[in-house]
C-alpha cells in the first residue's frame, strides 16, 4: 500500500446493521471520531470536549 499505515485506527464501539453509527479512535494522537452510515451515505467527524475541541481518549 505505498507505506500506508493501515492499523493506525482502531474501532472502539460499533452499533446498528444497515444504519451504523461506530466510534472510531486515532492510535497516534487518540483523537476520538464518529463514524455514521446509512445506505449509500456516510460521514466521519473527530468528536468534540465541552470546548469544542477534539475529544482525546484519556485511557491510551
């Protein structure tokens, strides 16, 4: 894959069948993101603290 680090994420929690909704934490920075899809449509977006900055998983 052209040094593409393919396990830097890793899936923390993960609900639904045909409409999905997963929580998705970046191993490097542990930035926290939420995954959402439903049909054909998706999205990704980091999760936000109180301060709208971007949730850190403080566990490691």
């Amino acid at each position: 894959m052209g040094g593409i680090k393919m396990d830097r994420f890793e899936k923390i929690s993960s609900q639904g069948k045909l409409t999905v909704t997963e929580i998705w934490k970046d191993k490097e920075t542990g930035v926290l993101y939420l995954f959402h899809k439903d049909g054909y449509a998706g999205g990704l977006t980091p999760l936000l603290d109180k301060d709208g900055k971007p949730a850190v998983d403080q566990q490691g």
